[in-house]
C-alpha cells in the first residue's frame, strides 16, 4: 500500500500537519462541517482528527491506487481472498435476506422458540475467540431486548470462570451450548466435558454449533440439537451465522432478525457507496492515515453506552487477528506498520482511570468515542433523563479537550448538539 503514488503526498501531508495543533484546524468551520458524514441514524464526525479534507481525499486516493474497489467485488462475489485456506469469505451472506428465508434459518429460529417456550432459565455458551466475543457482546448490547432465559458466556479454561456461572444455575432448568467451529477447541472441549458431568444426564443437556458436525456427534452430542455453519464463516465473523444462538434464544428471532437487516444494510453501503461516502472506507482509511502517516501505534475504542462495554474487546479481536499480519498475501515481508493496538472500554468509568494519561502523557492515541443519542429500549424522564445528559455531556466534553486543550476552555453547553439538549 505504501509504495502507491497517493503515499508520497501523504506523507508531505502529514509533515505539514505535524506543525499544527488541532485547535487551529477545528477554527475551520467550514473544514470541520466538511468532515461530518451521515447515514441513516449514523453520525461520523472526522472533524478532531488531524487531517483536512484534502487530506480525505489523498486517503481515499490511495485506496483507490491499491485496487480497494476491486478486492471489494472480489468479498462479495465469493473469490477466494481468504488465500491460507483457499476458501472464499462467506460471512456477509450470514446476514443476507436469503439466508434468512432459508430452512437453515428456519432450524434456528424453531429450536431458539423452543428452548424460550420451556422451563429452561438459564443458556450457558462456552466457547472461546469469535465463539464468545461478538455473541458475549451483541447479548450485552441488546440486553433491553432480553425476555427469554438467562444467556451466560463461559470462555476462560481458568476452572473459576465455569463453576462460578455454574453455581448460579440448576441442571435440570440450564442448556450448555458448546461452540467451537472445530468442536476442538482445547480449552472450549475441556469447559464442555466439564459441563457435561456437572449435567450429569439431567434436564436439557447439551446443544452444539460447529462446522464440523460430525465431530460434535462422535463427542456425544444429539444430532437434533447439532447447529452447522460454513466453513467460510471466519470466528471473529460468526456471530452473524448459527454462533450466534445463544443471543437468539435471549432475545428472539425476530429481533435476531432485526439485527441481521441492520448489518446487511451495511454490507450493500460497503458494496455501493462511493468511497467519499463510505463510512467502512473513510473510518477504515482513518487507521492507515492515523498508523502509518502519523505514526501513532495505539487506538482506542471508548463507548459511552454501558451496554457496549464488551465492544472494545471484540473490536480487538475484529481488527488485531485480521490486520495483525507480517507478511503478505504473497508471503513477502511486509515493509511498514500493520494493525494499531486496539483498546478501551465503557464511559464515564475510562476517565476515572487512563484518561489522564490521554490528557496530559507524552502518547498521542487517536480515539473513537461512541455516543448514542437516546439509550436503546429505555424511556427515561426526570433525573434518569438528566443522568443521559450528563453522560452525553462527558463524552463530548472529552472529545473537545482532548482535541484542542485547555488553553482554550470550551463553554460546555454549547458542544452540546442541540438535540442532546433537548433529550
């Protein structure tokens, strides 16, 4: 990527930059309106990053001369891009409309109704990596869409982790997933067997979700109650496939369906956008111009959401596993940074603990803080609706300092988008 043309001027670019501060570039308000993109709830305001508009542009130039659009028809039209396994990438079609039309689908979502129509309270999932990560975080985020059993994770071989979510559950009222793409896992089998005697035989046993079928059969597991999926589905992918069961047995097919929509919609702006309109494009480009021009080696994702505490960590695995390469597609060394260090967690709580060594340490660590408007499934008045305000105001608040610093004290209210004040 950074022998192309555009990596040159990129380069000048951020030269020029560096004698900048950020607070002389956000006194641009044309520059800052500029660097603000929207799609549909969706708000992506670039404006605290240290680059122009022109800089953008340069960005999605070098996108352009590295073939992006090309490798993107590629993904969708099933190449094999995944060149180790000579396997196409198939993750997308997880949340395809067709695919939940499909009897596959239709498997799922009958034994989720089932499990949520019986006495059985508690789901435990064990699982490790893309089995636990995306599905432990998509339950936490949609916690205000859970009316069916209680859905537990259980990731780590450290014995503690099962018997303590054990200890909270009955065997004759609780259904242990095992998921594991191999059914191999060694740390996931270990969990398993483990689960499997404290069932002892009682209640509703186990289920697995596998692409390997027949291994989870020949471990002991009920042909009925074994949940298959593509080998092309990558871990870190598959929650969208049947990884992602326990999530549908907490909140329902139908939701589980609503979530697939919402990801499939982002699927064709990816395909279809054009690059300057392209939210997975320019954010993506935000990590090259941020890791390989400005030369920053962390990122952090920071939501001030509660309920996507668990982002961060699945980001990491999203971003550090994909990128986190030091070679080539071809196998040549590759000569310049790869993924940054992928960090963060929930606000307000971060600044109660690193926040100010973003504020006042030697380390540069470009930021994603993540606001949502309202509080999904939550209709708040009073002093609960003020308690959003302020949080609101905090991640805003942090967003302005950490962008221009206290020389030049920000009136709060006044970041404060007006809707946010209205809230």
């Amino acid at each position: 990527m950074l022998s192309a043309k555009a990596a040159k001027s990129l380069a000048e670019e951020a030269a020029g930059l560096n004698g900048l501060h950020l607070r002389d570039l956000l006194a641009d308000s044309a520059r800052s309106r500029g660097l603000v993109y929207e799609l549909g709830d969706l708000r992506v305001d670039l404006s605290r990053q240290k680059l122009r508009t022109e800089t953008v542009a340069m960005l999605l130039e070098l996108a352009s001369q590295t073939g992006l659009a090309g490798k993107i028809e590629a993904l969708f039209a099933g190449a094999h891009i995944n060149r180790s396994e000579d396997r196409a990438v198939v993750h997308m079609a997880q949340r395809a409309e067709a695919r939940v039309e499909s009897a596959e689908y239709a498997g799922l979502a009958a034994f989720a109704d089932t499990v949520r129509d019986s006495d059985i309270t508690d789901v435990i999932n064990i699982g490790i990596g893309g089995s636990d990560l995306g599905p432990a975080m998509v339950s936490a985020a949609l916690a205000s869409h859970a009316d069916g059993p209680v859905v537990h994770y259980v990731s780590n071989v450290d014995p503690a982790h099962l018997h303590d979510v054990l200890a909270g559950c009955t065997p004759d009222t609780t259904l242990v997933i095992t998921t594991s793409k191999t059914f191999t896992t060694a740390e996931t089998m270990r969990n398993a067997a483990l689960a499997r005697d404290w069932l002892g035989g009682r209640g509703p046993g186990m289920a697995a979700v596998t692409a390997a079928p027949k291994v989870a059969r020949d471990w002991g597991v009920a042909e009925d109650r074994i949940f298959d999926f593509d080998e092309g589905v990558g871990g870190r992918y598959s929650l969208w496939s049947a990884v992602g069961l326990p999530v549908m047995i907490g909140i329902g097919p139908d939701h589980f369906a609503g979530m697939l929509e919402g990801a499939a919609a982002m699927d064709e702006h990816f395909r279809t956008a054009p690059f300057e309109a392209n939210l997975p494009v320019l954010m993506g480009m935000m990590r090259v111009w941020n890791r390989n021009f400005m030369g920053h080696a962390a990122h952090g994702i920071m939501p001030y959401d509660q309920r996507l505490h668990l982002l961060p960590a699945w980001a990491q695995q999203l971003e550090m596993e994909s990128n986190g390469k030091s070679v080539t597609l071809e196998g040549a060394a590759i000569g310049h940074a790869t993924t940054p260090v992928i960090w963060g967690t929930a606000g307000t709580g971060c600044q109660h603990s690193f926040f100010q060594a973003l504020h006042q340490g030697t380390d540069i660590v470009p930021l994603d803080i993540l606001l949502p408007l309202r509080p999904t499934g939550l209709h708040l008045d009073g002093d609960w609706a003020a308690s959003h305000r302020v949080l609101a105001a905090n991640a805003l608040a942090q967003a302005e300092a950490l962008a221009i610093g206290s020389p030049n004290e920000p009136n709060r209210t006044a970041i404060l988008p007006e809707t946010v004040r209205r809230a």
